[in-house]
C-alpha cells in the first residue's frame, strides 16, 4: 500500500514535471516555428533571432538521430582492439567488415527476402485497413467502438506468448519455411496499427466531398479509391513506412518460422554474424550489416517523403 | 471558435433509408476480409495462451498435450513448508511479477510522455517548410529504422563504462568526474533504458503527428493570420484540437507497444531487477524455463492491464471511438 | 567456405513428420544429415572440411543451419522444435547444460558410444555431465573451461606471485592497480570478470561457492546446498571486489566487455574462456606475450579447491529425424579422436578426449592447451543433471540472487536463505 502511494506520488510529480517540460520547450518552439514560416514578410529583429532558434533546434535534431549512425559508420571501419577504443573521427577507412558481410552469400538473400515480405505485409495491411476503415471511420452501425477495441485487443498479447500458437497455424497450413509465414504472423501487428491510424485520418475528412460523390451516383469503392485515397496519402505513406519497418525488423517469428539459411530475414542475418568462438561478439561486421541494411531504408524514406507533405494542401479542399 | 472539419456524413438530414442500408452492406463487405483474416491469424494463438494459463503444460508437452487443468493456481495458489509455514505462490504471490509491473507502467509512462512531446516538437519542425526538410526526415527516421537488436547493442556500448563514448563525452564535457555504469547501475538503469527507447520511438511519435498536422488545411492557419490571432493562440484552438485525434491513435500505440517492451531491454539491461519488465519475465517463463502454464498466466495477465490501461485512457482522453460523438 | 544449404531437402515441417513416422531412413546410403548448431564464424567456415572424410567414407551429406550465437535463443528455438517433433533437424549441437532439460527428445547413445570406445576416451566428468538417468543423449564434441588470466610484464614489474588464492588476488590486484595508477596509468583494474545478471554469472559464482568449499548449489542426489557459511563467504569475498579492484560496471560485463577491459592493457587479472586467449594474442593486442594463465584461485575453509565451471557443446540425435542413422553415425564421427583434432587443430577447439592432450601436432599448434589440461582437473558442472528441466530456472534464480548481493542490495545470507526457499519451491 505504502508501495503504491510513493508509486503514485512520484509518478504524479513526473507528470507535473512533464507539462512543465511540454510548455517550458514546446511552445516557444512552435512560436519559433511560425514565425520563421513568415519569412517572406519583412526581416524584423525578432524574425532573425526565431530564424537562428529554428535552425540550431534542427541541427540538435538532426545531431542527436545520426550520432549513433554515425557511430555505428565509425566502427563499421574499425578491427580488433580498435573498437575498445572511443574515438569521434574515423581512424582507419578499413572495408574488411564490409567485405566480410557482402560476401556471404547469404546476406544478400536475406535483405531480398526482407523486401519482400516486408512489401507484401505492408501492400496486404493498406488494402485490407482502406477498406475496412472506411465502413469504420464513415459509415454508422451499431458496435463500430467494440470492434475498434477489439481490433486493437489483438495487438495486447507479448509476442512470445502467441508464438507457439502462430508456429502450429503455420505447421499446420503447411507454409513453415516460407515467406508467407512470415508475411501471415506480421499482420498480426501490422494491421491492427493501419487500421486504427486510417480510421482516425479517414474519419477526419470533411463530409462535403464524401456527400459530393455520392450525389454524383459514386459507389463506396468509388468514394475510396477515387475521392479518399489521394487526401489520404500523408497517412497511408507514414503508416505504410512505420508498418515496413515494423515488418523489416521483427526477429523472433523470423527466426522461428524459417530455418533455411537463404529464407531467413535481415535481423535472422544479422544475429547469425558471429566472431569465431561462442563468447566473441562480431562488432566491426554487425556495425557494417546494420548500415547496410539501414541505407536501403533511408532511400525508401527519401522516395516517399513528398508524399508524406501531399494531402490536403494539393487538393485544395475547404475545410 | 472551434471550426469543425470532422462531422460524420450520416449527421447530415434527410438520408433515405435505401441510401443507408446500402451503405452498411458496403461496409460489411469491406470489414469482412480484415476481420476474415485477423480472426484467423490471432484467435487460435490468443485462445491456447489463454487456455495454458489455466493448466501445468510444460514447453515439451505443449503439442502433444498430456497437461492438466489447474484452475487458478498458475495466478494464486499457496503450499505448506516442511516447518509448517504458509507459502504464497503464482505469478500474483511472486514479488518479482509486482516488481515488473511498477517498472512496466513507469517505463510506459516515461517513455511515452517524452516521446509525445519530443515527438510533437519535432513534427512541428517537419511540418515547416525549409530547404532540406527532405533529408531532415529521412535523417530522423535512421533511430526508428535500425533493427532494436543492433540499435540496442550499439547503445549497449556506447554507455559502457570502461570504452563507451557517451562517458568519453561526459568527462570531457565535465558533467562527471568518474565514468559512470550506465546498464549495470540499478539507479541509472532505467535512465539509460529510457534514453534509448525516446531516441528510438520519437520519430515513430514524430511521423505520425506530422501526418496528422499535414491533414489540417493550410488555409486554417492563413485566415488566422489574416485575423490577426496569436500564434500560441492558434495552436491552442486550431492545431493542438485537430491534431487531437492523430495524436491520440499514436499515443495508444505506442503505450500499447511501451507496456510489453521487450527486446531494448532483453538486450541492453538483461535481467537486471531496475529494469525488469512484465513482458521480459513472460519471455524467462516460456521460452527458458518452458513452464508455459506460468508464462501464460503472466501473459494474460499483462493483456488485463494492457486492455485496463488503453479502456482508462479513452474514457478519460474521451476519444471518439464510435465517431458518434462527433462535434 | 561452401557451407550453402540445400533448401529442396528441408521439407515442410508438417510432411517431414509425417515422413519421419512413415518410416526412418531405409539405408544410410546417400542421404542427407541436417545439424543444426550456433554459427560460431570458425565453426561455420570449417564444417565442410570437418565432415568431407565422413561423407566421402559413407556417402552421406551433412547440411548445417546455423542459429544465432545467443545460446538463450537456441535453445528456446531447439525445444519447440522439439516439442513440435519437428522432422527436419537430425542433429542438435548442444550445450554441455542442455542434455538433462531436452533427454527425452534425444536417443540413447549409450551403446553405440561404447562399441565406438567413446566412453572410456572421454574425460568421466564430461561423459556424465551428458548422462540422464544412465542414458547419453549427447556425444561430446569439445570442451570449454575458464582460467585465471594474468599480465606477466605487471606481476614481474611489482615483484608478485601469481595468486593461488582469492585473498592473494585480492591484495595482489589492489597492490599493482594503485601502484599503476600512483604512475599515472588511471583507467588500470585489477580483476575484471561477468557480472552481468546472467548463465555466465551463474558460472563465475559457482567457482566461487565450490572454492570455498560451499558446494555446488544443488548436489547431485538433489539436495539444494545452497544456503551454507561457506557461500555466504564465497560471495561476500566477490562483493568486496566491486569499486575496489573491479569497476563498478562489471556488474553488466559479460565475456566481451571483460576482454575488452583487458585487451586494451587495462587490467591486472581476468578470468575468462579459452578464446580470449587467442585473441589475447592477437595483432593489435596491446597485452599481447605479456600474460599467462592459470588454475582459477581457491577460498578458504573446509573442503576449499579451485573450481571451474566446466562448459563445451554436444552432438544429440533427435528421435524424430528422418534420418536416425546415418545422425548417429555422423554423431560418433564428430565425436571421434579424428574429428576432435581436425577441430582442435582448425577452430582451436578443447577436445574431450584425454588422449588429444598428449598429441604432439595439436599441442605445437596450440601451446596453451597443455595449461587447461590442468585446469580440467577442477572442472565442476553446472547442477543440470539433478535439477534437469527446471535448471534455467534454478540458474535464474541463482545468478539473480547473486547479482543482488553483489550490487550490495541484500546481505548475502539473507539473499542465500530466501534463495533456498525459492529452489525448494522450483524443485519440491
């Protein structure tokens, strides 16, 4: 009981501690921010000094992401007693580690592999939570919050605990081994996560379009794939690239549901990296496999970026 | 002054009840191949984690059966000791379960909290438009992208004591006059484990609040301009009540997501009591020590609190399920 | 290098099953045997050079599938294999502390393993540590022990003796550490070990309890030990290491963050495995010829020795392979004086077999292995065989008692009393 009321305690002051902190960086900053938007008005001394605000928080941002990439680029380059050694700069431009991990012919396999079933899962998610979220989100039937709940339940289970249940389905449906037993256990996260995002976006859209469609004798599949999905493209890119790095970096069904080495996926591959005694930990080729299979990421982000900016904006609608 | 984007179409008058109806038959048919599918991947693991719950299955018996029901023992039951002592056991008796619990929901709470504003601030970034602003977000996407497993082993040795550079940084900073044992220390522990998981999950927050600050016209905040509304203003009765619903999602998934927290700490704080999580115990249970009747307990038990958590925080957060109670 | 797998031969799980009650392989001709091990880089690139005689000497294949390093995701990996009877995998290499947990997925190896003369070539410990219930259910292909790592150049330097006793090392390491540092040398340690809260843990502290004559947790018959004077000495002794002369983080080392301290010159002592004395040596090693090793030390008291917790990898033959024999043929191949020098002699590996350590060509390749021939004689095992499926449990309840003693968050003879009530709620 005493427990509990220190527990509580404490946990009250932090969340004190926290609205302060919200208000104390937040809102200065988004100050910042929409006065720096103003920038085609004129140079007041204010503008400038919000102007230089803005920029050194982007870089503390952008710093404080990277630096551990960074890092891991450093030592990536790095053998032997050299990775004990902290150091900022990179001391030796060594691509042993590169080379190590390249060559085994198995790497390569599995960064495919990664790809695909990381797009099928996520391709499988969007259509089936676009549809689904549009009977939730805009149309009225009885029991639409329950299902919403129970949707959600799905994803409250630890992972480990649905293991052994997931590893019979999939013996059972004879796919033990196969992509598409990596592809049907992720969507046990994934689409419980899209739907929920799409519902939310989707339920935001002003009725007037919707209303429009309709008029015009547009049918419901109409109304989606024509007047929705181009305002909802912010929504389905960020929650597509979250659900595929979701999918990307799931270990543990990755590792239970394959058992061919050129099956198994990046995070399989990368655990499988080993020094040469039980106890040794490879860090120079874990650090170059995590870069590479962290630029293909990167490019995918770069591609799809526009797209996060799209919406609303582009189509011009009124509010 | 509130303006309302979000009505729901079936609030307007006059629907025809043909127009309707055909509506919830479309609906049907568009619900039917999520819940199809979910339904038959989730129901059977969910049920038999249940069901174990209430039976002594060992890891070596759990296909082929030959375990027995036990009613509630693997939550309470008790023995008497040779002395004639009382023992309390099951996952509700065991100290360490409770010790979990209060490390769970404290991490949750932490994380969360910090990821929220963090995740907020950074958005608002994102959402201004600046020259790089593409390689900005790709940039703060790079902690999210990187596999737990690594991103939580690199961590692992930049906050070691002897050859790690954030203490490398400190001391040459100045802040410290000894390195410091970040995961070994039950004090610094969770400190540590919090840093890493708001470094990793902020841009998960972030991505989710820019597509939802993306989603409000632009033209709200022009013809605030225009009026002449401060901007803290605007953002407490413009951005901050549309950006509500998107924000609200995010937060449930994440606290849903930071209440079963399992591999940063399995890999960076392996065990250690300051940190030791509900879904980390669940994992010793079943996976190591192959006592599924127990693990699934725990399991089960973590998805009460999960589900007790997420039911508090939408009766309190009054999100909108249904949609009914749109403004 | 080609240790590519054929995929075409593993088939879906639930038709190998299906397979494998039709009927186990009619004849040893040709067929294929899948292993499945922990892919540790020397063992992975010398596979197929290790078992090209048996395979040109039967006409068999062996396909391995290598498993990520961490034992702990093996080995819940192995057992819902299995548990599924999964007819996929013939052979298992396992850990020396599986064998009782998994005996009755495996096959009795008794017989086959003495017509081979396995039995008596192998040291005795390491035969019965894979023995449950007097059935083998794994053939030991190698063998790991710790020793006490120690710099020569600093013992010479400060005029000591290599320590045979805990209370010697203690001082010895205090001694040289401030001596160092009064020199301006202020990363130096003396002792660096695993004090992570983990199975290394369990073997650092069972050294410890067993040196100081505290005995070894559970005894064989199945008496839980535990809670003694001794052991509560034995971890007092090790508490007073921590901020003294080991740093503060060894309490989150495990066998890497250990080497790391050492191999970049910074401390005196190190109790670690055979590898990191091959890495110890290496190129850009900066203790590199400066140290040795020795016999872990001993405690005090009653029945005090020096113990070390005796580790090393088995090959089991799952009862549910499709192709029993030809595993337990490949089995005692692995098992065999031929396979255990090939091993030695390319992966630096221990062999279990007495014979090997007199072998002239192994003993030029790696020197060092006279030294833990000596180290084998106070080889303890872990308490597997007495306590069998519930050991992980018992070693977590153990390391984790430890661990809090040492962080100083109990009293270790209250941590050891709570301790043996909690195995007698786990073994009762």
């Amino acid at each position: 009981m005493i427990d509990l009321l220190t527990f509580l305690f404490w946990n009250l002051l932090y969340f004190a501690a926290f609205v302060g902190i919200t208000l104390a960086v937040v809102f200065p900053f988004y100050y910042a921010v929409l006065s720096s938007a103003d920038r085609s008005g004129e140079r007041t001394a204010s503008g400038v000094f919000w102007n230089i605000v803005f920029w050194i928080v982007v870089a503390l941002i952008v710093l404080i992401a990277i630096f551990p990439f960074y890092y891991a680029v450093l030592s990536s380059l790095e053998t032997g007693t050299q990775l004990f050694i902290p150091n900022y700069l990179p001391q030796s431009l060594n691509p042993a580690n590169y080379e190590a991990v390249l060559t085994r012919p198995s790497f390569v396999s599995s960064i495919v592999n990664s790809v695909f079933v990381a797009t099928v899962t996520v391709v499988a998610a969007l259509f089936l939570a676009v549809t689904a979220s549009y009977a939730l989100a805009r149309v009225r039937f009885r029991g639409r919050g329950l299902l919403l709940l129970t949707i959600l339940a799905v994803s409250m289970f630890p992972q480990i605990a649905v293991l052994s249940g997931l590893f019979e389905l999939v013996n059972w449906l004879g796919i033990y081994n196969t992509p598409w037993a990596l592809i049907l256990s992720y969507t046990i996260f994934t689409l419980p996560f899209t739907v929920w995002v799409l519902t939310t976006f989707m339920r935001d859209l002003p009725v007037e379009i919707e209303e429009a469609a309709i008029v015009d004798g547009a049918s419901p599949w109409v109304v989606i794939s024509k007047v929705f999905l181009p305002l909802l493209w912010p929504a389905l890119v960020t929650t597509g690239l979250l659900a595929f790095i979701g999918a990307w970096n799931e270990f543990l069904f990755a590792l239970t549901f394959t058992i061919t080495e050129t099956r198994r996926t990046v995070p399989v591959a990368i655990a499988l990296l080993s020094g040469a005694s039980q106890q040794e930990i490879p860090w120079g080729p874990i650090m170059a496999a995590s870069v590479i299979v962290t630029v293909p990421l990167i490019a995918l982000v770069l591609i799809f970026q526009r797209k996060i900016v799209a919406g609303l904006t582009a189509g011009g609608v009124k509010g | 002054m509130t303006t309302t984007i979000s009505a729901n179409p079936e609030r307007s008058r006059g629907r025809e009840t043909s127009l309707q109806s055909q509506r919830a038959r479309a609906a049907f048919w568009f619900l039917a191949p999520m819940l199809v599918m979910l339904f038959f991947v989730a129901a059977w693991p969910l049920f038999r984690s249940i069901m174990f719950s209430f039976t002594d299955a060992e890891a070596n018996d759990i296909f082929t059966g030959g375990s027995e029901w036990v009613g509630f023992d693997n939550y309470l039951s008790w023995r008497v000791r040779d002395d004639g002592s009382i023992r309390w056991r099951g996952v509700l008796a065991d100290a360490d379960w409770w010790n979990a619990v209060w490390n769970t929901i404290r991490f949750a709470f932490m994380s969360v909290a910090l990821e929220t504003v963090l995740g907020l601030l950074v958005a608002l970034v994102l959402n201004a438009e600046f020259k790089g602003r593409g390689l900005v977000r790709a940039a703060i996407l790079i902690p999210w992208a990187i596999p737990t497993i690594v991103s939580a082993r690199m961590w692992g040795w930049m906050l070691n004591d002897q050859f790690g550079i954030i203490n490398d940084m400190l001391l040459t900073v100045g802040f410290i006059d000894s390195p410091i044992a970040w995961t070994a220390r039950a004090d610094t522990a969770m400190i540590a484990v919090l840093m890493v998981d708001v470094w990793k999950t902020t841009p998960f927050m972030a991505l989710l609040i820019l597509a939802g600050l993306q989603m409000i016209p632009r033209d709200m905040y022009e013809s605030a301009k225009i009026d002449g509304i401060h901007p803290m203003k605007v953002f407490f009765r413009v951005t901050l009540p549309l950006l509500k619903p998107a924000l609200m999602v995010a937060v449930i998934f994440r606290v849903l997501d930071a209440l079963r927290i399992f591999d940063l700490i399995y890999v960076l704080t392996p065990q250690s009591e300051a940190t030791v999580t509900m879904s980390i115990l669940s994992y010793r249970e079943l996976q190591q020590f192959g006592d599924y009747g127990e693990g699934s307990a725990q399991s089960t038990l973590l998805f009460l609190i999960i589900a007790l958590f997420v039911l508090l925080y939408i009766w309190l957060g009054r999100v909108d399920l249904s949609g009914e109670r749109s403004k | 290098m080609n240790h590519k797998m054929k995929a075409a031969a593993l088939r879906v799980s639930a038709l190998a099953m299906a397979a494998a009650l039709v009927a186990p392989a009619a004849s040893a001709q040709g067929v294929e045997v899948t292993v499945v091990s922990g892919a540790v880089g020397a063992a992975v690139a010398n596979f197929d050079a290790l078992v090209a005689p048996w395979e040109e000497r039967t006409g068999n294949d062996a396909v391995l599938v290598p498993m990520p390093a961490s034992t702990t995701d093996q080995f819940g990996q192995y057992r819902l294999w299995l548990a599924a009877q999964n007819g996929d995998i013939d052979l298992y290499q396992t850990d020396v502390i599986w064998a009782p947990q998994l005996a009755e997925h495996f096959v009795d190896l008794t017989q086959v393993a003495t017509e081979a003369g396995l039995i008596e070539q192998n040291f005795p410990s390491i035969i019965e540590s894979q023995t449950v219930e007097g059935k083998l259910v794994a053939i030991p292909i190698f063998t790991d022990a710790p020793a006490l790592f120690y710099r020569t150049d600093l013992l010479e330097k400060h005029g000591r003796e290599v320590p045979t006793t805990w209370a010697e090392l203690q001082e010895t390491a205090q001694f040289i550490q401030d001596a160092e540092r009064a020199e301006g040398n202020g990363e130096m340690w003396g002792f660096v070990w695993q004090g992570n809260a983990y199975e290394g843990l369990t073997c650092d502290a069972l050294e410890w309890v067993k040196s100081f004559g505290g005995g070894q947790i559970v005894e064989p018959d199945g008496t839980i030990s535990i809670n003694n004077p001794q052991a509560v000495q034995a971890l007092e002794t090790a508490a007073g290491w921590v901020g003294t002369i080991s740093p503060e983080g060894v309490l989150a080392y495990q066998e890497e963050e250990s080497r790391g301290v050492w191999q970049t010159g910074n401390a005196v002592f190190m109790r670690n495995w055979p590898y990191a004395y091959l890495l110890g040596n290496g190129e850009d090693s900066a203790v590199a010829g400066s140290f040795d090793v020795a016999p872990l030390p001993m405690g005090e008291g009653e029945g005090a020795q020096s113990a070390a917790t005796l580790g090393g990898w088995n090959m089991a033959v799952s009862r549910y392979g499709d192709q029993q024999e030809a595993a337990i043929d490949l089995a005692l191949y692995l098992g065999s004086a031929e396979a255990q020098k090939q091993r030695a002699l390319n992966e630096g590996n221990l062999p279990t077999i007495q014979s090997l350590y007199e072998d002239a060509e192994i003993l030029e390749a790696n020197p060092y292995f006279a030294r833990w021939q000596e180290v084998f004689q106070t080889a303890v095992p872990r308490p597997s065989a007495p306590t069998q499926g519930d050991y992980n449990e018992v070693s977590t309840l153990f390391f984790t008692a430890v661990h809090s003693v040492l962080s100083g968050e109990e009293e270790a003879a209250d941590a050891l009393e709570d301790l043996e009530a909690d195995l007698e709620d786990v073994l009762e």
